[in-house]
C-alpha cells in the first residue's frame, strides 16, 4: 500500500508540475502574440499615415505645376 501511495503522490506531483508548465508556455504565448499584434498594428498606422502624406505631397506638386 505505501508503495502504491508513494508512487500516485509522485504521479500527482509531476502532472501538477506539467499543467503550470503549460500554462506558464501559454502565459508566454500569449505575451509573444500580444507584442507581435501590436507591431503590426504600428506598422500599419505608418504605413497608411505614409500614404496619406505621399497623396498630399502629389496634390500639393500637381497644383504647384498648374501655376
């Protein structure tokens, strides 16, 4: 009996271990992804402020060259 009830509380112990593990690699996961969404976020707002300042360049030239 104490042979049996050694082994479940190590069998116990090591599937604990195991499931904060995997929360820990989902926490991180989850942390990467959040970063990773925000760049691109950012990099989309450059980019359409970019094209907002190139369109207004080329309106600001072709009225320029009509005078």
């Amino acid at each position: 009996m104490k042979a049996q009830e050694f082994l479940n509380n190590r069998a116990d112990h090591h599937i604990r271990f195991l499931f904060k593990f995997s929360l820990a690699m989902l926490e991180d996961l989850k942390n990467t992804h959040e970063i990773n969404f925000n760049k691109l976020k950012i990099e989309e707002i450059v980019a359409v402020l970019a094209s907002n300042i190139d369109n207004k360049i080329k309106h600001v030239q072709s009225h320029n060259s009509f005078s």
